[in-house]
C-alpha cells in the first residue's frame, strides 16, 4: 500500500460514547457542589449554580451532537481527519489539542467541518486490529496535532 493512501479507520463504539457522556454529566454535577462552597451571599451562589448548569447543558448538548454527526473517522497518512456522516457523505475534519493516543487506548478530540467539537474515547489492540496498528503507526510519524 502506497503512503499516499494509508489511512487508518477508526469506528466509536456506542458504550465508550456513553461513558464520556456521563462522565460529563458527572463532572458537570460535581462543580455545583463545589460553587457552593465559594463565599458569596446566597444569591450569588444560586446565580453561579445556575449559570453553572445552563453552560454544562450547552456543553454536553454539543458533544451529543457532535458525536451522533460522524459514524465512523478516517486519519489519513498526510494527517487529514475525515469523517462519515450518517449520510454516507465523508467530510474534513481536523484533529484538535488534547488528542492522546496510548497503547489500547486514546482520547480524541475531533473538529468537523462544521464547527463541532467531539470528543471520543476508542480503544484497540495492535495484535487484532489493522486499522489501530494503522492509526498507532500515523500517531507516530504524522504527530497528533499539526
């Protein structure tokens, strides 16, 4: 296979999709506890708490979207992101800060076209999966972010 075409394709699975969901529920519900601790008049704190959750349910809502919008990533050799919509359309993506890719494991933060951001947790295994051989091989020489 020629450089030029070597990519690795990389399909979420729906359980890791959920468990970065509710961990982000978690963490969301975890700050306002937190907020409350904060010395300010009570007021202030109930300002701070909803303020909190309206922007932890935008924030979750968008990572929800940006998810359900791609079904499966391509990381090409060249260090492109594309991504297949539920359309069957590919689209250009890009690969954000904060990627990390381990031996089974990787946390990737994906920019579609479109302005979404998501963030998507895969894991694999170099001896049963080509495509996660792949994608440790392109991590290493194209680099996570350009």
């Amino acid at each position: 296979m020629s450089s030029s075409r070597y990519y690795a394709e990389i399909r979420p699975e729906p359980c890791l999709r959920r468990v970065v969901f509710v961990s982000g529920m978690v963490l969301a519900a975890a700050g306002i506890p937190l907020l409350c601790l904060l010395p300010l008049e009570r007021s202030g704190t109930l300002f701070a708490c909803l303020a909190w959750c309206a922007w932890m349910a935008w924030e979750l809502v968008g990572l929800r979207r940006g998810q359900q919008a791609y079904r499966t990533m391509r990381l090409a050799a060249d260090g492109l992101v594309s991504l297949l919509c539920a359309d069957g359309q590919w689209v250009s993506g890009r690969l954000l800060p904060g990627s990390i890719l381990l031996r089974r494991i990787g946390w990737l933060r994906i920019s579609s076209g479109n302005g979404r951001i998501s963030a998507e947790l895969v894991r694999g295994h170099c001896r049963e999966g080509q495509d996660w051989r792949r994608l440790q091989v392109l991590w290493r020489h194209v680099g996570a972010v350009p």
